[in-house]
C-alpha cells in the first residue's frame, strides 16, 4: 500500500461511508447518476451503483442488503413525488427508516417542500457543483453520526 | 455494542422480518472494525455454515459478474427453498479510498429476491484480491442461511490469490484475446484454480484457449490440491451456454469433498484473527510513526546512518507497548 493512501485517504476516512446511488423509474438518463457516482468516489465513499430503472422494492432491498447510509436517487422523469414516497415507505416498513435520503435531477423547487416532508434529506437539482454535493453529503452523514 | 452484536447474530440467525437487516450490520462489523472479529467470532463455532463457498476471480472485465448471476438463477432455480450469497469484491482507490462498486449492476434482477443476498465490498487498500474481514463475512452468510455463498474478487491478475484459502473451490475466469500462450505459464492466478472456465465462447479464440489450458495444466498433471486434476469448461455466460454443466461439476465435487472443505474453514477463521492482529498492529506502528514530520525524520535518519530499519521499529514496538501499557504482556 502507498504512503499516500495510508495519509490522505484510508486512515483519514478509516472507514468510508457508503452510499447508493441509482435510478429509479422508467429514466435511462444517467449520466447525473454516473457523474455523482465518480465525484463522491473520488471524496472518499464507497458508491454502489446500481443502474437504471430500477423500481423503489429494489433500490429499498439493495441499500438494506448493502447497509448503506445514504440512498442518493437521480430522477428526471418527473414521478419523484411518486418514486421517492414509495422508497421512503418501503425503508421504514423494513426497519431501516435511518437510512438518508437524498434527491437529484429535473425537480421542480416547488416539489423541494413536499419531498422535505416526505423525509428527503436533501435536494440537488442541475448546477449543484460537485463542491457542493460532496459537503451537503459530509454534512449530512455527520449529523446522522451525531443522532445515533 | 457487544450487546448489538449478540441481538443482531439472533435475529440473523432466524428467518423473521429483520433477518438480512441484522446480517447486513454483522457484516458491516466485519467489515469495518477487524479488532472485533475475534468478539464476534465468539458464537460463531454453533452458527449454520454454508454448504459451498465458491470463488470467482480473474481479470477484469473476464465475465465474473454475469457469471455470478447466473450461477445465482441455477442454483435458485435447482433449489428454491435455499438462500443464494453474494461477496462481490471491487477495487478501492489507492489515491482517495473510495470506490465505485458496480458487480451488482449485473445481478439486479435478483434484488428483491427473498432468498439471495448479494453484498459489495470495496478492497479498502488490502492486496489479494478480496478484503479483511472476508473469511468472517462468508461465516456471517451462512448465519444468514446462505446455502451457496459466491465470492467474487477485484478483478485480477497474476498474485491475488487469497480466494484459495477463503473459498471451497475457485473458479478462475478466462476469456480469449487476453494474452498468448506464455501468460499461461507464469505463476500466481492459474496455480490457485480448481476450476477454469473460459467464459465468452460466444467469441473466436475460446476453443483454442480452451485447449491451451488444458495442455498447459495437465502437463504438470496437478491442480491447486494435487490430488484433482484442474478442470476447464467452455462457457458463455452471456448467453448461458455451459452454466449448467458448471452447477453440476461444483455439485459434484461438493460431495466429494465436503467433509475436507469443513476442515480447512476453520483454519480460515484462525487466519483471520491472525489478519486482524496484524492489521491492527500495522495501525499501532503507523501511529507510533508519527505524523508526517516525524516519520520522515526517522527515515532521514535511516538515510544518514544514524538508524537502522531494525532499530526503528524496534523503538516503534516499545513505543507501542508503553502506550497502550501492555509491557508486561510482550514476549
């Protein structure tokens, strides 16, 4: 192992959080997924992509399977209401209401209340830099750190 | 949390509601703090074991995932009472410690299957092929009721062969147009393999490297336990040819050879505290080492004469010893 992992990457975060990342619904567009994938890849967490179109019971299996902390959905087809009610449903019904949640993509600011209601922890749109996402992520992991 | 861990091993180990919930959290321990395996191992001589642990390693980009997923349909669809386990191992960044883990891509449709279980894991900087914990992670499966647990590695190349010692029987993926004959030869990879399958005969180049195999391995006439000649199958996972000659080949040496497998598990779980001592003494020393400063000023001194390597980690290990106030316990 190089010195620069031991430094800057494996003893500062000894243990990464890992995340999901994926789309959910009749959208194939994922190039916002991948890239989000790649930028909090390279902040340090462990993604576990999962690709598109999958339906909310398989991002909901998955992230309980892969113990993730954070789900992280990208949707551009416009049902986020439906799609993130039904994850978010589905994760308590199996216990792991802890979980976070956080949106991406084409939604409209104002759906950003009702998906805060819902339980979304947070809400990316288009433009968000990776900066950004990589501290709303930091930020929010922290938080949940400290609650538990 | 030792109390954690004894309410997670109970409801993992019976199947209600919150079974692969608790399974997914044992894991994650295992996972994440390897100077608890040994509290977590404490139980673990009455937990149900799996029947088969099969490894699946070889280049990237080989076809393992697709493989995986369809060893997965085969034996669900032979056994649809019994619960499928999935390891599936990618590469951590050795600049940043992240990781893209996409083998599950492949397996999605098995997602929300009841009785397949399928975890990621990154490398996280151990070399081999798999990551620590691994051995405990296979043990917490088959708590989890995992009939056939699947390993499959980062994708490899010439001496990530720590599969041979966590799984039953290793499977090494080929696919034609990756090398010629001499790649063959050379050590590491093809030693550790029970089972060769050279995957994508969909292609040209497969029978050929079939045959190359077979010559090359069976010209010294001994596989990874020199008492079973290697065995090479042609198959295209993508289209599903030969997967079910596979099932039936790893069926097969599972009955032959289970009682043995049994025995060399529990060597495997003995090497795993021995990793996890290890690993945490490489994370003592690495503190003791001192910041960057610090330690490179031991290295200058090393460069200068005035130390040698011998000399500095002896002082490293008495450093650690006075820290953690365990001088009496050294011998």
């Amino acid at each position: 192992m190089s010195g620069t992992a031991d430094r800057e990457g494996l003893d500062r975060k000894r243990v990464p959080a890992r995340i999901l990342i994926g789309k959910a619904g009749l959208d194939g567009h994922d190039r916002g997924a991948k890239y989000v994938a790649h930028v909090l890849r390279d902040a340090g967490y462990e993604v576990i992509y999962t690709g598109i179109r999958r339906s909310p019971e398989q991002i909901a299996d998955t992230a309980i399977q892969e113990d993730v902390a954070v789900v992280g959905l990208s949707i551009l087809s416009g049902a986020h209401k439906i799609l993130f009610k039904r994850v978010i449903d589905l994760l308590h019904e199996r216990g792991a209401g802890d979980i976070l949640v956080v949106a991406g993509g084409t939604i409209p600011s104002c759906d950003v209340p009702y998906l805060k209601e819902l339980g979304v922890a947070a809400v990316l749109t288009p433009g968000a830099s990776s900066k950004s996402i990589v501290e709303t992520l930091d930020a929010l992991l922290k938080q949940r750190q400290g609650a538990a | 949390m030792t109390g954690d861990v004894r309410q997670f091993v109970e409801e993992a180990g019976h199947e209600t509601a919150g079974r692969i919930r608790a399974a997914a959290r044992l894991l994650s321990l295992a996972e994440n703090e390897p100077e608890r395996i040994p509290e977590l191992f404490a139980g673990m001589a009455e937990w149900p074991e799996p029947r088969m642990v099969v490894g699946l390693t070889g280049q990237p980009g080989s076809g393992k995932s697709v493989l995986t997923d369809r060893l997965i349909a085969g034996f669900r669809a032979r056994h649809p009472d019994r619960r499928v386990g999935v390891i599936a191992v990618d590469a951590s960044s050795p600049y940043t410690g992240g990781a893209l883990l996409g083998d599950r891509v492949r397996m999605m449709r098995h997602a929300t299957d009841p009785m397949v279980f399928i975890r990621s894991a990154a490398s996280r900087g151990h070399v081999g092929g798999l990551m620590l914990g691994i051995r405990g992670m296979v043990r917490i499966m088959g708590l989890a009721g995992c009939d056939v647990v699947l390993v499959e590695t980062v994708g490899v190349g010439q001496s990530e062969v720590e599969v041979a010692e966590v799984a039953d029987l290793v499977l090494v993926i080929l696919a034609p147009g990756q090398g010629d004959g001499i790649q063959l030869l050379k050590c590491g990879l093809l030693e550790a393999g029970d089972i060769f399958v050279v995957n994508k005969a969909d292609r040209e180049g497969a029978d050929r490297l079939a045959s190359l195999l077979l010559a090359t391995l069976h010209l010294t006439g001994d596989g990874r336990r020199h008492d079973h000649p290697a065995e090479v199958l042609t198959v295209s996972a993508l289209k599903g040819r030969g997967v079910a000659e596979l099932i039936d080949l790893l069926e097969k040496r599972c009955a032959q050879e289970r009682d043995r497998w049994r025995e060399r598990r529990s060597l495997a779980v003995e090497e795993e505290i021995r990793l996890a001592v290890l690993e945490e003494a490489r994370r003592q020393i690495l503190h003791a080492l001192g910041n960057d400063d610090a330690a490179a000023e031991q290295v200058r001194r090393i460069l200068r004469g005035e130390a040698t390597v011998t000399g500095l980690v002896g002082r490293l290990l008495d450093t650690v010893a006075r820290e953690h106030g365990a001088g009496s316990e050294r011998s």
